[in-house]
C-alpha cells in the first residue's frame, strides 16, 4: 500500500521523539520514565476537544526553550522522516512559545534552521521548509510575521496562524496576513478545525492558499465549492480530527467528500507524537475507513506538492519521485 511522501501540516512541538524529550529533560537535571513522557504528550482516548488537545503541548514547550533543543528536535525530526522516506515536508512552529527562558524568536528560529539543513545535507533524500506559526490569542504575533518576511526563501518557507481555532475572531489577524500577502510570503492558516465553514471562507479571503483541516467546509456547499474553484489546498490530518471530535467516526472523515468533488486535499501527520501516527498510519486508518486506492493516495501527494511554498521547478522534479 503506498504510505505517502509528503507531509505539508506537521507540528515540530507534537511531534518530538521521546528519546529527544528525555536527552533534553537530561541536560535541563530532570528525569521521567517513558511512560510519565508518553502519558504526559499522548493524547488520551477519552480527549473531548481541541482545547483539551493542546494541553499535550506543555512538556515540548518545556524542553525546547534553548538553542540546542531546537536544532535537536528539528534534526531529530526530519530525520525521522527521511528513514520513513518523505520527500517533502513542512515543519511549523511558532518562535514566540520558546522564548520562556528569554530566547529571542529570531535566535529560536536560526537554531531550527541549523537544525533542517543539517539533517537535509545527512539526508539528501528529503527536502523540508518551515513555516512560522502565529498565535490566536498570542502576543508575538507581529515579530513572528516580521520574521516571515525576514528569512522567507532562507529556511522558511512560509507562515501559518495555529492555536485554539474560535476563540478569537479570524477578522482579528486580516492586517496580520494581508502584510504577509503584500509581501508575497505565501501562508496556510487553521481553519474549519473546529466545525466552523465560515472560518474557511474567511482564510480563502485572506489570501491563504492552503487550509489546515478545514473540516467545516463539510457543511457548507459554497464553501466546497470555492476550496474547488480557487484548488485551495486542505491539509486534512485525519487521526488529530478523530481525537479532538472534530470527527467522531474515520468513516465520516470529509476527506473522502472533498476528493470527490476535486478538491486539492492532502494527508498529513499534525502531530506525531501527541497524536501517536506517522504518516504511513494515517494512509492505513483512510485506507481502511474510506477505501482509497494507491492511485487516489498518490494524487493526494501530487496535491501536496503543488501546493508546497516551492518554486514551481522544484515541484517538477518532487513529482517525479512519486511513483
Ligand atoms: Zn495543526
């Protein structure tokens, strides 16, 4: 079964190894077993909510506070990709959350680039951009979307708004991103996680060229119809849905729906290890709720490189590594 090359939605906060989670508790004097990490950072069954959700976040916030943990974590992370035999990804973070111990975000941000390209010159069969997070509800905010336009085509590749969705008007960040649109750093923006198609309508307005989740849209045909029109692209992350009820059952998940109707969907991780997957494991859990087929899987993977913040000769030659 073919188990997916490209990751455009994946957290560098959800989704740190346990061995990296315990080296840098190591160097910070502390110590947890496995399980208290794993209990700490996996996501439990009886989860209700996206609020409840981004409570798994605490501990990796702890630990990368320093420029060390940055770089490990994305060093450690793209790695792991590479073995599982990604060609492409996307890591996001947000810098302002690893400025606790005063860390700048602009140093956070140079630490995790070092980190990227140190794995991609040990790992050549991978290529991976960051995506700088703002905040709902953050103060950061203006420094991250400065530092967007800063390193854009240098590290990063774009820009993204993360966050407990609906508990701040979309409206609130337009001036935010209509800045990054003058600029021409492209964005995606969580939108529609929380049930809302209104929130997809919006991030399409605001110039977002993909969408994180947009599971809302389901019930909207306008909105599906738009994510058609324009090829928005929706990074669905189909195992994080079902764990936050923003799906209740794989089988219902809109994934299958939005393919159908030709919209550029793709499958993504979010969060490797809050939500305990991989990208092979969510091609399982869709195959095996929705019935995709190889085919169907890699069109899902040309979407995601056509949606990827590259320039469009650099897609050409990802396309090829498909098959
Ligand atoms: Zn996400």
């Amino acid at each position: 079964m073919y188990q997916g090359k490209v990751d455009l939605h994946l957290h560098l906060d959800g989704s740190l190894s346990e061995s990296v989670i315990t080296e840098l508790l190591e160097r910070d004097g502390r110590t947890m077993s496995a399980e208290e990490i794993r209990d700490s950072i996996c996501v439990p069954d009886h989860c209700t909510s996206l609020v409840e959700y981004l409570k798994r976040f605490e501990l990796p916030t702890q630990v990368l506070q320093t420029e060390y943990a940055m770089e490990r974590a994305a060093y450690d992370l793209v790695e792991r990709l590479a073995k599982q035999g990604l060609v492409y990804t996307e890591i996001r973070f947000a810098p302002q959350l690893h400025t606790r111990s005063g860390m700048s975000q602009e140093t956070a941000l140079k630490s995790t680039i070092n980190g990227v390209r140190q794995a991609q010159a040990d790992y050549p069969s991978i290529r991976a951009g960051l995506l700088l997070c703002s905040m709902i509800g953050g103060d950061g905010n203006e420094e991250t979307v400065r530092l967007a336009k800063q390193y854009i085509g240098n590290g990063v590749v774009g820009a993204d708004l993360a966050g407990a969705e609906g508990t701040v008007p979309m409206e609130t960040y337009a001036d935010l991103f209509r800045g990054l649109y003058r600029e021409q750093v492209p964005y995606t923006l969580h939108a529609g996680e929380c049930g809302d198609p209104e929130n997809v309508r919006k991030a399409i307005e605001l110039g977002a060229r993909r969408v994180g989740h947009g599971c809302g849209a389901i019930k909207s045909e306008s909105v599906m119809a738009l994510l058609a029109r324009t090829q928005t692209v929706v990074e669905a992350c189909v195992i994080s849905n079902l764990q936050t009820k923003a799906v209740l059952d794989a089988k219902d998940h809109p994934i299958r729906p939005f393919f159908d109707r030709g919209i550029a969907v793709t499958v993504n991780t979010d969060n490797m290890s809050c939500s305990d997957t991989t990208l092979a494991r969510e091609h399982e859990v869709i195959a095996g709720a929705m019935g995709f087929t190889d085919a169907e899987f890699i069109r899902m993977d040309e979407n995601a490189i056509n949606g990827a913040f590259i320039p469009e000769a650099d897609k050409k030659e990802l396309l090829k590594k498909l098959a």
